[in-house]
C-alpha cells in the first residue's frame, strides 16, 4: 500500500519551493513573501518526510498480533477484599 500523505506533502512542498523560486525570479530580491514561501516549504517537506518513515513503522507493528497471558498464577485477579486484609477502610 502506497503512503498517499507523504505524496500530497512532497507535491505542497514542490508547489511552494517553486512559488518562492518564481516570486524571488520576479522581485530580483529574497522579500518577506519569498522568506514566508520557503518557511512553509520546509515545514511541508519535514513533515513529508516524517509522514514517509512513520508509515514504515506501522506496516511492521500491524503485522504483530497481541498476545494474551493464558498461563501464570491466578493470584493477581483474586485479590482479598481490603477490609479483610487489615487495611482501614474509609468512613464518611
């Protein structure tokens, strides 16, 4: 299976690199616009390849089933009621 978000993020990150080329192109100067282009463009692209290694991760986690404890000692689910054990119980 294909991981669609990192995709999109690397076409946003595409779109605004080349905004920014294309505005600093025009202007013949870096302005705030072209410093406001590129910061959105590295947040698109971190994210991208965020997005990229965490679908990795899941492929390999989803393929693990859980295991349930079947065997072991059933103490820990019988536990004495507190009163008996000697333990104060609270008055209100």
């Amino acid at each position: 299976m294909e991981n669609q978000r990192a995709k999109v993020l690397g076409i946003a990150f595409a779109m605004l690199a080349l905004a920014s080329t294309i505005q600093i192109y025009r202007e013949g100067a870096v302005d705030a616009n072209a410093w406001a282009l590129l910061s959105l463009s590295v947040l698109f692209a971190i994210s991208g390849v965020i997005a990229f290694f965490q679908a990795e991760e899941v492929e390999h986690v989803t393929g693990t089933q859980l295991r349930t404890d079947s065997g072991g000692s059933g103490e820990a689910q019988n536990l004495p009621d507190p009163a008996e054990a000697g333990f104060d119980v609270p008055v209100f």
